[in-house]
C-alpha cells in the first residue's frame, strides 16, 4: 500500500479509515475494548469478512485517504499472511497506523509492516516497571519494549509512538519520573500518556476501584508531571494525552496523529470490524461485537449488523467543542452558534481557563485550563 501524495481536505468522501483487528492472546483486566482471545483459525477469514466489508462501503470512501488506523486488540498477533493480505488490499493513505504489542513484533514483523506500506506504530508500553506490568497482566516486558523498537527501526519504520499508562495502583511519582526516562532514551517520535480509567464491568475495576477512587485528587500532579517532563526535551503538549516532537527535530514532519486530529477535528471516518464506529454524514453507526455473527453476515456479501443513530445538529456542534478544545490549536467558533454559554466563555476567560482568539472568531483552554480539561469544557456548553 503506497502513500499518496493527496493531501485535501474531506471533501469527496470520507478521508480517514480505521480498521479493528480483535484477536488477543489474553485479556488485559482493564481492557473493555471488543477483543477475542484464540481463534488463531479464524484470521484468514476475518480479513476476507474486513474486505467483503470494505467493498461494500468504499463508496463512501475519498479516492486516496489521509490515515488508515489498524486498531484493536492486537493487531500484530495476526497471522502474518493475513495481515499481510490486508494491509496490500487497503486503499492509499498518506499516513498507515498500526497498533502493536511489544512481544509481538520480530525483526520478520517489522519488516513485513515496512513492506506493506506501514508508517507509523503505536506501541503499547504502558509502564517499564515488571510489577505494574504484572498488576495490568500485562505480558511484555520492558526487554520486549526495547526489542520492538529497535526492530522498527532497523526496518526503517521512522514514526513510532510509545502509549503509557500512569495511575495505576501501587505507582510512585518515581515510578512515572522512571517510565518517562525510560521512554525518552528510546527516542520516540510521539508518547501518549493516558490516566488509568476504571472502566464499569472490568476485572480491573472489581478489584482496585476504590483505591483508584481514593488516588484520583493525585492524579493532577502525575499529569502535570507528564507534561512538564515531555515539554522540557522538545514535545509538542497538541492534545490532552498525546506528545509529538517538533518538525524542527523531526526533519520538519509534523508527527501528529493524522488519524487522531480527524477525530478530535470532527471529521467523518469509516470503521470496519466488529465492534467498529463510523461517522459519515451525520449518521453514526457501531458494528455488532459478534464475531460469529459478523463473519457469517459478510460471508454472505451482507452489510454487518448496526446499531445506527443520526446525530442532531446540536450534538454534532457540542462534539465538535469537547473534541476540539483537547488540541492546542483554536477551534473556530464558525458553524458552532448555540453550542456555547456565552456567560460561561466569559467567566472562565476572566478566571484564566479559556483564552478567545481572532477577534473571538476562535477559542483556546489556557495551559491551566488544558490541565483541568474535561471540566472546563462541559462548563462551556450551552
């Protein structure tokens, strides 16, 4: 799959496609994403299932797209020659993410992303301490950490991102200072780091909710920490969780997220697999969970089961504040009469929290308000 050279915008179709890959070896106890663990028989089928999928919607797809996302589970514990088959049959994008276990990707794996037209992966470190990995059941070791990266890079694979994970229980701010160096010495190009949530219904969640509860108020700190340690050596703070380096060390690239911004800019996007979230033209529709019954539909050259719901006006103008003010760059305030509490705007801008910019034709959260984040937000809209 090669990269284009089409950079326009969203016009013409849907730019941005996002492609869930569910198998996993194990089930991670805060994991409440649609995984399947086993079924190593049942790879080749499903990426027939995607591509049956992927044909009956391309129409709603530009010609050349701006990202293609494989996310899910684990998509690099797919078997090989399957991955492979995908990934040759995906339109052109300019930017091609693939989510990655550590212990998954070998120097053969790597080179068969790099092969396959892969740009970028996404990393799940989540911590380098063997004990908060064990409390996540996590399965890779900060060896295989290590291991994976110089394997991309050996393959040639120059945008690798690093996700972390603070807040989990039993973790010190020298643990985070220590996952922070441990992070940086691989040099990577983007770093996510996202606060622990208890998800309803998880393992997880049974076991250590109330101590997440009672460590929530020291979260603030370990996210300031994120921030100043990534910001301090050269990494663009352009979302609420996710750290880019500068073009200006990157060989003037700009390493954000393209597949990300899409989300948080508002733009429509096409998900397929089971479990998968489109958005195209005010509708928005979630694929069955199912993996039997997915399979069994598109084999017979049938449309997936859906949920489907068709976003309001009001809605889709209220996501478009609580996705965009996450970035650091002004959201425009055009096509968005009615979405905010002009009293609120104004409270919050002498408070310090929002900051209207362009002759308050845009809006920004200040670097305080951006540490309190979500709250601000909601306090915005109308």
């Amino acid at each position: 799959m090669r990269a284009s050279a089409d950079t326009g915008g969203h016009r013409g179709g849907a730019r941005h496609l996002y492609v869930h890959l569910p198998f996993c070896a194990s089930r991670c106890g805060y994991c409440d994403f649609v995984t399947v663990v086993g079924r190593d028989g049942q790879h080749e089928a499903y990426v027939s299932a995607l591509l049956t999928e992927l044909a009956l919607e391309r129409a709603v797809l530009a010609p050349r797209l701006e990202s293609v996302f494989l996310g899910g589970g684990t998509p690099t514990l797919t078997e090989p020659r399957a991955l492979s088959r995908l990934l040759q049959a995906l339109p052109p994008a300019e930017e091609v993410t693939v989510e990655a276990n550590p212990e998954t990707v070998t120097p053969a794996l790597a080179r068969l992303l790099q092969g396959c037209g892969v740009t970028r992966v996404s990393l799940g470190a989540q911590t380098f301490q063997p004990r908060l990995l064990e409390m996540l059941d996590r399965r890779a070791s900060p060896d295989d950490v290590r291991r994976a990266v110089y394997a991309l890079c050996d393959a040639r694979i120059d945008n690798i991102s690093l996700d972390l994970i603070y807040g989990i229980p039993g973790q010190s701010p020298a643990d985070l200072d220590a996952d922070l160096s441990e992070a940086l010495a691989l040099g990577p190009e983007h770093v996510s780091c996202y606060e622990l949530e208890a998800k309803p219904g998880t393992r997880f969640t049974h076991a250590h909710g109330a101590e997440l509860a009672r460590q929530a108020t020291a979260m603030e700190w370990y996210f300031e920490r994120v921030v100043e340690r990534l910001t301090a050596v050269g990494y663009r703070w352009y979302e609420t969780a996710n750290f880019c380096r500068l073009p200006a060390a990157a060989d003037g690239r700009d390493l954000r997220s393209r597949h990300n911004l899409a989300y948080w800019r508002g733009r429509d996007y096409l998900g397929l697999g089971i479990g998968a979230v489109s958005t195209i033209e005010g509708r928005r529709w979630r694929n069955t969970p199912r993996l039997g019954r997915y399979l069994a539909t598109l084999a017979a050259g049938e449309r997936p089961h859906r949920e489907v719901e068709t976003l309001s006006e009001p809605v889709r103008r209220s996501e478009r504040v609580l996705l965009g003010l996450r970035l650091d760059e002004p959201l425009s305030l055009d096509g968005l009469d009615g979405a905010l509490d002009a009293t609120a705007v104004e409270r919050l801008e002498r408070l310090g929290l929002v900051d209207r910019r362009h002759g308050a034709e845009a809006l920004a959260l200040t670097e305080r308000g951006r540490f309190l984040g979500g709250g601000v937000t909601a306090e915005l809209l109308a």
